[in-house]
C-alpha cells in the first residue's frame, strides 16, 4: 500500500473530525471516558479490598446498571423530547458531583461497603438519561451521511479511554492509592461540559422534539417490534450482553484468584482488552454501511475467542487472547449501534437507543451477580466459559436465520423468475 493510499483510509477513517462540534465532543469525551474507566477500575478494586468477594463485586455492578434495566426506556423518552445537549450538560455536572463524593469519603478512611452500593445506583440513574441522549445526539451533530463513520469513531475514542484509564489508575493505585483515581474520574466531567458549551448550536442537525402524548414508551417498543431489522439486531444485543459482556466482574476475579496478580495485572488485562476494541472500532469507522454479515459474524468470533480464553493456561496468553476478544466485541458494537440509528425514525431514536442501551448495559444486573457467584464457587474460567457458549449459541442462531431468509428470498426470486419466463413464452 502506497503512501497515497495510507492517506486515503486515514482521511476515510476519521472525516467526521473536520466537523467542529463532533471534534469538540470527540475530545471531551476522550477526557471523560479515561477518568470514567480509572473510577471503574478503582471501585471494583476498592470492593476487593473491602470484602473480597466476587458476589459483593457483582451487586456493586448490577446497582450501577439496575437504574438502566428499570428506566432506561424513560431516559431515551427524555432524549426524544428534550434538548440533548442541555440534558448531556446536566449529567455530566452530577456525575461529577458523585466522584469527587466518593473520593472524599476513601480519602478520608470512612468508606464502608453500603456507600459504594449507594453511589454506584445514583451514578446508574445519571447513566440511564446520559447513554440516550449522547448515543442520540451523535447524528445531530454530524448528519445521516456521516453516522456510520462518527458511531465507529465514538467507539474508537471509548476503547482508548479504555486503554489509558486502566493504566493510569494501575500506576495511581499502586503508587498514590485509591482516592485519587476517583478524584481524577470527577474533574475528567469538567471536559464534557466545556466541550459541550463551546458547540455552535446552529451547525446541530436538530429535528422538532417529540410531541407530549400518552403511551409513548410502549409506542416505541411497538415501533422497535415491527421492525424485524431492530429487533433481531437488539435480541442478539441483549444475549450477548446478558452472558458475555460482564468482564467489570470477571476480570478483576482472573487477575486476583486466577493467577494471583494484582491492580496492576487488572488494568493491564483491561487495557489489552480495549488495545484490541480500538483496532475493531478504527475497522468499522473505515467502513462505509453496516453489515448483517459483519455483525453475525463477530458475534461468532466473540463467543469462540471467549471460550479460548477461558482455557489459556498463563497470564500473557490471556492477554493476548484479550487483544483479540476486544477487537470482536468493538466490531460487533459498532455495528449493531450503526445499524439501530440508520434504521430508526427520528422522532424514535432516542426511545431506540435507550432499548440498545437497555439490553446492552441494563442486562449487566441479572448477568453481573450470576457470574460473580458462578466464578467465586467454580473459578473465574468457568464464568468465562459460560458467556461464551451462550454468545456463541446465540450468534449461531441468528446466522441460522439469515441464512434462512436468504435462502427463502432467493427461492422467491427464482420462482418469480419462472413464472415471469412462463408469461412471456405463452404471449
């Protein structure tokens, strides 16, 4: 491949960077989703500490994510009726608030086991109308034509978040403590917000928000039933994400028990992980429309990659493996979120994302406990190996039906042949 050629895929991959506003939240975000993940490992080692047990861990997760599964359809309601960017200024303000909480009550040694509980369901609440209206508002700031490569871009951001968070917190943890991570995650907010008032308001792509009328959840849903693409594309979210996504609970668990590492081996493990995701996003930014192959297939790879790690006999194939696993899971993220906003109204498409939202987060509270207790009674490989037969079975599912679809239509198309052959022979 020529230079030339380089230039070509790089300005493909990240075109929606020359818009302003999508530039402006692009690196906003990046601030953000790093403090974000240096909470997320801080909290979960913080758990340990306290209790060391993976079952405390889970609840702690599934308080996070339970606001999600109760009321995520109500937090997309208000994305399709309200002002995104005001609602996103909201939420960042209070989820900046709960962090520098909880970094006071660890830096001042007084943090028991219940106020973690209590401050992981409050932060679930912001979540529950923070995911919506940012996965929303997304297409108003760069337009339909640029939303496959913005959603891939947003993922590519989110994973090396992912990427530096854990390793900043690893080297915080191990040298500063546990508070500061948490203090970082809750300035990390300010970003967003100054990000956010900085956009020029006219360049938006708004549309009139939804009309106020009864029974507007349960239209959405009906809306998202009828629509055999949204569904199987949610039906396949919502397995893998019951199942296979819980690795906030497992991989602490693998790191610590498994192969008697510590917060530096979980935030290398997580940041691998997210090596891989950001390879898989970058992909799926270069790409031009989402595929039903594309998705059915790396839900394929990810439930067998799964499976393989759950087997790996040493710390560094596991994170090898991790490489791998991530960049599936980012491929099939990306995918399946390009697919739901292209595919879905405007005036629905907060209640649509909420749904992804839903099965894609607020799943994690049946999973997170399951596979908490699951590991800490057959050890962590077992709980691995249990998300990746059910993704795979899943994903095997779905490739059995297109197949099947396709099939069919194929079948129609030559019997239409056929009969159209027929009709102009007897003229």
């Amino acid at each position: 491949m020529t230079s030339a050629d380089l230039r070509a895929v790089g300005a493909r991959t990240f075109r929606s960077l020359r818009i302003r506003n999508y530039r402006l939240f692009f690196f906003g975000q990046l601030v953000s989703v790093s403090g974000t993940w240096m909470q997320t490992v801080a909290q979960s080692w913080l758990v340990l500490d306290l209790t060391g047990s993976g079952v405390d861990l889970g609840i702690t997760v599934s308080l996070q994510f339970l606001p999600m599964l109760l009321f995520g359809l109500w937090g997309g309601l208000l994305a399709d009726r309200y002002d995104k960017r005001k609602l996103l200024v909201g939420t960042q303000v209070v989820s900046a608030v709960l962090g520098f909480a909880l970094f006071a009550l660890v830096a001042a040694d007084a943090v028991e086991l219940w106020m973690v509980y209590v401050l992981a369901f409050l932060l679930g609440v912001v979540t529950m109308v923070d995911m919506p209206a940012r996965q929303s508002f997304v297409i108003e700031m760069v337009g339909p034509d640029e939303i496959p490569n913005a959603v891939g871009l947003n993922s590519a951001m989110y994973n090396t978040g992912r990427i530096l968070g854990p390793a900043i917190a690893g080297v915080t943890i191990s040298t500063l403590g546990i508070a500061p991570a948490f203090l970082a995650n809750a300035v990390s907010y300010l970003a967003v917000v100054v990000a956010l008032m900085a956009m020029n308001t006219d360049e938006l792509h708004r549309r009139e928000p939804a009309e106020r009328t009864r029974g507007e959840v349960r239209a959405g849903l009906r809306y998202v039933w009828a629509d055999p693409v949204l569904r199987s594309t949610l039906f396949l979210v919502g397995v893998l994400g019951l199942f296979g996504f819980n690795f906030i609970v497992v991989l602490p668990l693998l790191a610590k028990f498994t192969f008697s590492g510590g917060a530096g081996l979980y935030s290398v493990m997580t940041a691998l992980m997210s090596l891989g995701s950001l390879s898989g996003a970058l992909y799926a930014a270069s790409r031009l429309e989402p595929t039903r192959r594309r998705l059915v297939g790396s839900g394929i790879a990810f439930g067998v990659l799964l499976l393989a790690t759950s087997v790996a006999p040493t710390a560094w194939l596991t994170c090898v493996l991790l490489v791998a696993v991530g960049t599936s899971v980012m491929l099939f993220m990306a995918t399946a979120n390009t697919t739901l906003q292209l595919n879905s109204d405007p005036a629905m498409r907060g209640r649509v994302m909420a749904l992804y939202g839903l099965l894609f987060l607020g799943t994690t509270p049946a999973g997170a406990p399951l596979l908490g207790w699951i590991s800490e009674e057959w050890g962590p490989r077992f709980g691995l190996a249990i998300g990746g037969v059910l993704s795979l079975a899943a994903a095997l599912a779905a490739a059995s039906r297109t197949w099947s679809r396709r099939r069919a239509g194929a079948l129609a198309a030559a019997a239409g042949a056929g009969e159209a052959a027929n009709v102009i022979a007897a003229a």
